[in-house]
C-alpha cells in the first residue's frame, strides 16, 4: 500500500523534523528531502541546518560571511555550504 499524503501534511511533517534537526540521521534528512520534493516545498533557509553533501545536521558550525556569501563549513566532512545573503 503507498502512502500518500497532501501537500499540508507535508509541510507540516517537514516543519516537525526540522525542529529537532539535531537529532536527525543523514538518512532521515535525505527522506525529508524527497518529500519536500515530491511536494514541491522549498527549503529555503532550513538548508543551511544541514550539510548538501553527508546530510549531517550542521552542529556549531564555522560561519563565515564575506562579501554577501555565508559560508558554513561541515564539522564532519569539511564542505563548504555557501549562500547569498542580502
Ligand atoms: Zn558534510
């Protein structure tokens, strides 16, 4: 049986997970990722909670920000996560 799920079931299950993202595996992270992306739900700013490569949540991250770029680097694998800000 496949589950299916509304788009505000959706949103509201991807808001739940990203409050105890600390707590996430990068297994759950990438499972989140798909549902956002089966529903078509950006991330946005939750991006930056976790690294695009090993899907660790970031925990104390090095944070820098030079000329509008931040830049967070992973505790764990060492990629840096660069983003405009404005
Ligand atoms: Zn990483």
């Amino acid at each position: 049986m496949k589950k299916t799920i509304s788009k505000t079931q959706a949103q509201e299950e991807i808001q739940e997970f990203f409050k105890e993202i600390g707590r996430k595996t990068p297994k759950e992270i990438k499972k989140m990722r798909k549902l956002a992306m089966a529903h078509k739900i950006p991330l946005k700013d939750k991006k930056n909670l976790f690294c695009k490569k090993c899907l660790i949540p970031h925990e104390n991250p090095k944070i820098r920000i030079k000329k509008g770029i931040k830049s967070i680097i992973c505790n764990e694998c060492g990629t840096i996560n660069r983003k405009k800000i404005n």
